[in-house]
C-alpha cells in the first residue's frame, strides 16, 4: 500500500511540474522599451470599443476606430469633453486606420476598405473597395508601407491559411485602388510560437505598425497575447508575451516620430478602454 500510495504521489508531482512547465511564461520588452512601465490614458465611455489607432502626429490627436460604428474619433488623451468624431459609413465591424499619401483608409473585418474623403470637415464620406478573394477571411490588421506604395492587410483568421499553419498579408495597390490576388508574405506559426515559448496553433493578429526609427513591423495579437516584430518582407525576428494585467485586449497599435509606442486596448468585460504609452529610448 505504501509503494502504491507513493508511486502516486510521485506521479501527481511529475504532472504537476510538466504542466507549470507548458504554462510558464517569459516577460520580456524589445530593445528601447520596457514593456512593465507604460503611461495609461482612460478613454471615455464613447471608445470602450476602440480598435485601430493613428497618431496624427501625438496623444493629443490620435485617430481612432469603434469597431461598432462607421466613425472616426479624434482623441485627445487629455480631454474632458466628447471626442469630435466623423461618420464616414453605416454601422459595421470595423477595424483598423490608417493614414496614406493617398488619404485616409478604415478596414472593415471582411477586408473591405474604405477610403475616407473630407475627414475634419461637415461632408465625410467614403469610398468602398471590396476585397475579391474567395474563402472564409477574417482581417484586424492594415498598415501603409510607402515603399510598396499600398496598404498591407495580414490576416486574423481565413481559410486557406489553417491548412498550411501560415498567417497570410496582401496588399491594396494604392496607384490601380485594386487587391492583389496572391499573399505579398506569409509568417510561420510555427516560427512564431517557438520564439514566444508557447504552444500556439494559429497567430491571430489585431493591429500593426512601421516603427519610424528601426524600420520594422510591430505587430500585436490580442488572442495570443503577442508583440510580433518582423522585417517589412514578413520574416519573423523577435516575438514577446504580453500580461493580460496590462494588456487586456489590444486592438491597436501607432508609433510617435521619435518611436514611442501606443498601443489601445479595449474595455471588454473586466476593465476601462485605455491607450497606453511606452516611452522609446534609442538603441
């Protein structure tokens, strides 16, 4: 009996340690932040729902996104009236924004885009571009890379990416207003979940930006609870776990000149939408 009783014992021990094992997490920032101290801004009631963020140019004027409604809000971090805000479509699960040569473009979760004309006047309104590729797809996530002279698009969740263990981005040519048919890149799952030491399946991105200073892709993912940084040809070079504590569900992410990073998180069911500030400092 007491052989038995401690093989046991010794067993629930071995468990218990292979299971700490799989769940434990590193915490760590990318160079020049720290990823432990930011600045954090309450948003008002208005952006429990904010999504995808652009400085234009500082934490006085950031652009923003309800992914509830067909708005943009100009926030102000230091405000204590209503945010102005713009309609530029009918109600809708948007997304991400972002600021071009060529204007001012919102992504709706289908991959539509749409191109916002008159923003900071009293006649807004917006262009529709449909995205044609067939399959199941789901998008969080645009940034405008001048050098590709398009607005990139990574996927958060479409069909033809779950069979092959990648994460796809297309581009939106902004010279023809057209999609390309075909991926630009595709990061590997894989490659991704070893770098973070976690056991995920499928990266799921919600928001992403070009660092001004470094020249890299900061890509963050609220379902994996991931900071992604990647070269601007999709390969993956750095990837950082994210405490929910701080992090509860970010959908956003925008770069000052001088690099400070903003990252918006929604309110969701256990806090207050906020953006949060991480000071840069240089390499």
């Amino acid at each position: 009996m007491d052989v038995r009783i401690g093989l046991i014992f010794l067993l629930f021990l071995l468990s218990c340690n292979a299971f700490g094992d799989r769940e434990q997490k590193v915490y760590a920032s990318p160079a020049g932040y720290d990823l432990k101290e930011p600045v954090r801004y309450r948003l008002r009631e208005s952006m429990q729902e904010i999504s995808g963020i652009e400085l234009f140019p500082d934490e006085h004027k950031i652009m923003a996104i309800n992914d509830e409604q067909g708005r943009i809000y100009q926030v102000d971090v230091a405000a204590t009236s209503p945010y102005p805000h713009y309609k530029f479509a009918k109600d809708g699960d948007y997304e991400d924004i972002c600021h071009t040569d060529s204007g001012w473009f919102v992504l709706k979760s289908n991959g539509s885009l749409f191109h916002v004309h008159g923003l900071f006047t009293d006649s807004v309104y917006s262009d529709h571009y449909k995205m044609v590729k067939q399959g199941k797809r789901e998008f969080e996530t645009t940034y405008y890379d001048p050098k590709k002279n398009g607005i990139v698009m990574i996927c958060k969740n479409c069909e033809d990416d779950k069979k092959l263990g990648v994460t796809s981005a297309y581009r939106f040519d902004l010279a023809t207003k057209s999609f390309d048919t075909t991926a630009i890149y595709r990061f590997d799952n894989r490659e991704i979940a070893k770098l973070a030491g976690s056991d995920m399946r499928f990266f799921k991105p919600s928001a992403a930006a070009i660092h001004p200073v470094e020249k890299r892709l900061y890509i963050v993912a609220s379902v994996n609870g991931l900071l992604v940084i990647t070269d601007l040809q999709g390969h993956v070079q750095e990837a950082y776990n994210l405490k929910h504590r701080l992090f509860l569900q970010p959908e956003g992410i925008a770069f000052a000149p001088n690099g400070d990073m903003f990252i918006s998180n929604e309110g969701g069911y256990d806090g207050t939408a906020a953006i949060l500030k991480f000071t840069y400092k240089s390499k």
